[in-house]
C-alpha cells in the first residue's frame, strides 16, 4: 500500500537524520524528526481507515439485479487517473512506477496530489516505464509536505563556486536558522544543466537541509533577452516596416557626472540604461569583487551608490573607507529601483 510504503521511506529519511545528527545542528534535526513522526502518525491513521473500509466494503451487484435490468449497451471504460506526488525536482506516480520530468510537470502545471492519466508509450529505456501524462483532476494545491521552492535566484560566484542568495520572485534574501543563508550550488547541477553566472535559477530543498538543494530549473538570461513579446511587435501584416515609435528624450541631470554602483548585478543593464540616458557615465561594481578593482572605480566615480540589500556588510564597510579615503562622496539605499539610483545621482 502507497501509504506504508511512504512509512518505510521516512523511516530511512529519520535514521540518516539521526545519523547526520551534531551539536552544532541538534535543535534543526530535532524538529525536523518531530515533523517526520508526526507524518508517520498520520500515514497510520490514514491505512488504518482505508483497512476497516475495506473490511465493511459493499457487495458485488448480485447477479438476479443484473437479470432483472434491461440490456444497455456497454459504456467505453472509465480512464483510470492516479496520484501524483512532487519531489525535489520532477516526480512520480506511484501506482505505475511513473517518472515525470520537471519539463512535464512545468509544461502542464502539476501540483503535488494532482491526479492524472497516464498512457504507456514505447522506448529503448528498459529500465524505466515511459508514459505521457495528461490532468484528470486538480488537488488542494498544497505542496510536498517540508519541500521548499524558491524560484528566479540570482546566480553568483563566491570564492570560485556558484551560489544563490535570495530569489527576486519575493525580493527577499535565503534564511536558515534565522540568518541569512547562502545556498552553493551542486558542481553536478552546474555540469547538467549548463549554469552560468547571471542565470537566474528554481531552486528546492526540504525543510531543514538547504545544503542539499538542487536546482530544479535554468533560466537563461541571454536566452530571455533574446526573445521578443508578441505584444513589442509592431511590424504591420500589410506592411514589413516596423512602426515607428516616438523617441523619449530625457533631460541631461547627470551630464559629466560618474555614478558607480554597489550590488544587484542582475539589474545593471537597467541601472546602465537609465544613468547614460540622462547623460551620465555608468560603472558597477560588487562587495564581493577584488578590491583592487573596486577602488580604481572608486576613483573614477563623483559618487558611489551602495544597494544595501544585496551588498555583503564587510566589503561594503570596505568600500565605504576607500571612498572616504579618496573624498568621493557615497549614499545607501534599500531600494533597488533605478528611481531611488537616479533621484540620489541628481541630488548631489
């Protein structure tokens, strides 16, 4: 039965808890096991009402009912549908030993206890049974129980590694442990799925264990740019010339002013675009990034805007004492708009 074959795996889950288990990490496992038994109490339950259903089950049609009824021609058979269960990244279907890829599950808006049809399709995989999967019914929209995603993480690189640090979906920095938390991805995931700096990724991991994330989906940056929204494009059917648009000047504030910019990588082309079209010169540059490089922006700048959300504390203290050292003057802000950027450069 699915549910004591969940049972057996959480069982396993709770001994490498168990085993995984330090001073350091104590109270996190603990109320993670307290999570994990609780589940287990209720997946009893749960077999246990299914068993006495089934001990009280309502009889076969008896055959004189089937005598007395009037022929009717027979119904096409009912599509069975089954359980769809998401994991980390994709998912299964239990009943059939199914696998469904993350493409599938994206492509056609799966949520965990979604049920679905299944149709068996040929292969030369003999290890694994391939189906196309189609949606008979919607579930609760609740998630896997402990799974957390956080989708459209900005992809840095820290100390020769990549790692994501907050999701620009929610604006909000990765906490653990009531902290901001750093996540580095898999060497296994950067090979697979091609990751670059600047890409933005789906990541997921169960509550308790962000060390064991793994990205569930690339997003291309380039890729992205590249693509035109339907609704931009204004080439008329009669017509292969494009409409012509008119063009925005905007007033010169920023002439012969240099503006660097501290953090939000992902945001520079945006923060570029706005400052030179006022007339400006624009220069980025990253806490994280070699000081010696930072300091000869620093230089070059009129003034230095530091985004405090997405700066690291140290370098920014560090950079901040390279700007007083060279008397160029320096704000914060904790918004990342290019409004607050462009209303601090025209300000000084």
């Amino acid at each position: 039965m699915k549910e004591l074959e969940m049972i057996e795996q959480l069982k396993q889950d709770i001994l490498e808890n168990i085993e995984q288990m330090d001073q350091d990490n104590m109270d996190t496992q603990t109320h993670l096991l307290e999570k994990q038994a609780a589940v287990i109490s209720h997946l009893w339950e749960i077999n246990r009402l299914k068993e006495n259903e089934s001990y009280g089950g309502q009889p076969e049609t008896l055959e004189e009912d089937e005598e007395s009824e009037p022929s009717q021609p027979s119904a096409p058979p009912e599509r069975k549908s089954y359980q769809f269960e998401r994991k980390l990244r994709g998912g299964i279907v239990p009943q059939i030993d199914g696998f469904v890829p993350e493409g599938v599950v994206r492509k056609l808006g799966l949520e965990h206890g979604d049920m679905v049809y299944a149709k068996a399709i040929n292969t030369n995989d003999p290890q694994r049974s391939h189906f196309e999967y189609e949606i008979a019914e919607k579930g609760d929209g609740e998630d896997a129980p402990y799974r957390i995603q956080l989708n459209f993480c900005p992809v840095k690189k820290e100390a020769g590694r990549l790692v994501v640090e907050k999701s620009e979906e929610t604006g909000e920095f990765i906490r653990f442990n009531e902290g901001p938390y750093t996540i580095v991805l898999s060497e296994d995931d950067v090979f697979k799925q091609r990751i670059n700096e600047g890409d933005l990724v789906d990541i997921a991991y169960f509550d308790g264990t962000p060390t064991h994330a793994k990205v569930i989906w690339t997003h291309k940056i380039k890729e992205a740019s590249l693509s035109i929204p339907e609704t931009l494009n204004h080439t008329s059917k009669k017509s292969e010339k494009p409409e012509k648009k008119p063009v925005t000047i905007y007033d010169q504030t920023l002439k012969e002013k240099t503006i660097l910019v501290i953090g939000n990588e992902p945001k520079k082309s945006l923060y570029q675009y706005s400052i030179e079209q006022r007339g400006g010169t624009f220069l980025w540059g990253d806490a994280k990034e070699d000081f010696t490089r930072v300091e000869a922006k620093v230089r070059k700048a009129d003034i230095v805007v530091f985004l405090l959300g997405v700066s690291g504390h140290t370098g920014m203290e560090h950079i901040k004492q390279m700007c007083k050292n060279h008397n160029v003057i320096f704000e914060t802000t904790w918004s990342n708009g290019q409004s607050s950027i462009l209303r601090i450069a025209e300000e000084f």
